[in-house]
C-alpha cells in the first residue's frame, strides 16, 4: 500500500511538470490578445489590466498548475478503484480508525482527498452514520490535495532535495513522509473529535473484498475526466476568479505610500513570526483560500513589490530569493507544516455547507486544521528556538 502510494505522487509530480508548463505557456500568449481586444473594446486601462493581470492570470495559473496533477492521479485512483483495490486499503486501515471510534470507510474518502479535499467531502456520502460521517468530513484536509503539492514539491525540492538526477524520486519520498505525518495527524484528530464533541461507538460494516479484476478503461476516463476532474475544477474556478480581482487590487492601490498587500503583510508579521514564517507567507496563505495553487505566486508578488501573479520558473533563483527574504530550513520546514495543516480552500467549504447542510459544521471544518496548523508551527518554531 505505502510503496503504491509512493509510485502514484511520483508519476504525479513526473508526468505533471510538462503539460503544465505548456498550459501556462499558452495562456501567457493570450494575455496580450485579450488586452489587445479589451483595448478595442474602449475598455479603461486599469479596467483591462485589472480584468487580465488580475482575474485571468489567477485562473490561468488554477488551470495549469491542477488540471493535469488532477488528470493524472484521478485515473490512477479510478484505476485502484475499479481493479479492487480500494476495498483491500480500506481493510488495512479499518483497525486504525476502529481504535479511533472512526468508520473504515473514511480510508476511502482520506484517500480521495489526496486528488481534491472537495472531492473527498462528496465521497463520505459512503458513510452511513451521521457522526463518523462528520468525522470523515472534518478530518478529510489533514490529507494535502493536489493543490497543495506544488508547494510542498518546490519547498522540498529547494531547501532538501535539490535539483538533478534522482531529485523527482527523493521528493516523492520525502512527499510521501509528509502525507504519513498527515494521516497520522487524521487518526489523532478523528480519535480526539470521538471522544468530545463526536462521542459514539464506531459503526461496524461488511466488508466486500471482491476479486482483482481489469480496469474498464472507457469506465475510467468518464469517472475521473468528467465526474471528478472537471466537476473540481469548475468549482476552483468559480472562487479563483473573484479572488484574483481581489489579489489585484490589494497589490495595485496604494495607502499612505504603501501597498494594501504590504500593509496587510506588515499587520500579519508579528503572528506569523511567532510560526516560524513572516508576514508575506501567512498573508499569502490567507488569499490563497480560493485556491491553494496560487500560494507561492502572491508571495513572490508580495516580496518583489509586483502588481500581478509572479512565476520564477529556476528553482534555484527561487531559493536564492527566498533566503535573501530571511528564510532557512526552519522556515521552510514551518511552510511545508502549514501548508500541510492549515484551513480547507473555498472550494471545500462550499461543498461542506452542501454536504453539511450547516454553517456550524462548515465553521468547525475550517477551525479545526486551522487551529492545529498554528499550534503546530508555534511548537515546532519554539522547539528550533531551544536547539539553536
């Protein structure tokens, strides 16, 4: 199970890389046909470049950085699931979350969060108790999404792996620890939730092991093309779009001198140096919650004082500018833990409040990794403090 789990993010990061960097490519050459039309159109000037530097650029930069990590782990996933594997996952881990007053089903769920937390948060519908349901549901963003591995994979590349021969596997390697320590911050809090506001004895249920068979492969693409990839990704669109209006204007209008981003970054530094980051990496968190994807690129606005999206393509020229911002590896090692462990995107909270059909659950599901993520960052940020 582990080393599937090991090959499936390594041909995920692999095969990702390249239809990823032609996606972004070619919305790029349409930024300049889009203003072009615009300007045709007598459209303002800030109005056009509001509308292309700020909203299509985030949604370009949503689509080339999900839709091919979703285009290639949900197959494998649908893979799994139509040969008869899935079941056999879930036998492993029902014991698990047995002792933690959880369902064996919620292995399932966990693991289709790892393609999309939102799509994990439709599957606990498996779940036929409303309390282990409420477990899976809660629980489900301790597992990162592909939304999150861009992050995670530049970080570990940069500041543990480096480039070269062999980089792809030790971050893959190094990915797969970090989602272990995910899922086993997933038992925890299940078990903690069992035992306070979700008190109950776990559910039993029958457990079909069907036989191996050969994937459907039409069966398949339908599944996870049309009923999970594209069904997720319309979602991300629909809150990326908004939010890169937003993005834009905070990096564009000015107060006293400054920048709103850098004078929301300047309110946000004290808090998140007490986690090991900076002002920059916790604001960039926070508007990032319409996607994870564009995590890293409001960053590299923020510390080089840009009005649109930044991408540095040379993983070294990032590093190189990061650690002129001050970062180590503790930072670094505080970013991956946050990114790992900090509230679900605005994708996810939709899809709560509909599955939920509650605004108090929907609160408690982005409390609940929120809080945890802070606590864990001020424990491992006070731990470096005593080391060094």
């Amino acid at each position: 199970m582990l080393l599937l789990l090991f090959l499936i993010f390594w041909l995920t990061i692999v095969g990702a890389n390249y239809p990823s960097g032609l996606l972004h490519e070619l919305f790029l050459s349409l930024e300049g046909r889009i203003i072009y039309g615009l300007y045709c159109l007598g459209i303002p000037e800030w109005i056009r470049e509001m509308l292309v530097y700020g909203m299509f650029r985030v949604v370009a930069w949503v689509v080339s950085v999900m839709l091919p990590p979703m285009a290639i782990f949900f197959p494998l996933f649908t893979v799994l699931e139509d040969s008869g594997y899935l079941p056999r996952v879930a036998f492993n881990l029902d014991k698990c979350f047995k002792k933690c007053r959880a369902c064996g089903k919620q292995a399932l769920t966990m693991a289709m969060g790892f393609g999309c937390n939102a799509a994990g948060i439709v599957g606990c519908r498996i779940i036929d108790s409303p309390r282990e349901r409420l477990i899976a549901i809660i629980t489900n963003s301790f597992v990162p999404c592909n939304g999150r591995f861009p992050t995670l994979i530049a970080v570990i590349t940069m500041f543990f792996v480096g480039e070269g021969a062999g980089a792809s596997l030790g971050a893959a390697f190094l990915l797969t620890g970090v989602i272990l320590l995910g899922i086993g911050l997933t038992f925890f809090v299940s078990w903690l939730l069992s035992v306070t506001f979700l008190k109950g004895i776990p559910s039993s249920f029958a457990l079909e092991m069907p036989p191996y068979r050969r994937p459907q492969i039409g069966k398949v693409v339908v599944r996870s093309i049309f009923d999970r990839t594209m069904f997720v990704l319309g979602r991300a669109l629909l809150s990326a779009a908004p939010a890169g209006v937003l993005i834009w204007v905070l990096a564009n209008f000015e107060i006293g001198g400054m920048t709103m981003l850098s004078h929301l970054a300047g309110i946000l530094d004290k808090p998140a140096r007490m986690m090991g980051m900076d002002g920059v990496i916790l604001l960039a968190f926070i508007l990032g919650l319409p996607a994870n994807e564009i995590v890293v690129p409001i960053m590299l606005m923020a510390y080089l004082s840009e009005g649109s999206l930044m991408e540095i393509s040379n993983l070294d020229a990032l590093r190189q500018l990061l650690v002129n911002q001050g970062w180590t590896w503790a930072t670094a090692v505080s970013v991956m833990l946050f990114t790992l462990v900090h509230w679900p995107c605005a994708t996810t909270c939709l899809t709560i409040r509909k599955e939920t059909g509650s605004i108090k659950w929907t609160i408690i599901s982005f409390l609940v990794p929120c809080l945890l993520g802070c606590l864990l960052c001020m424990l491992f940020h006070g731990l470096v403090g005593l080391t060094i």
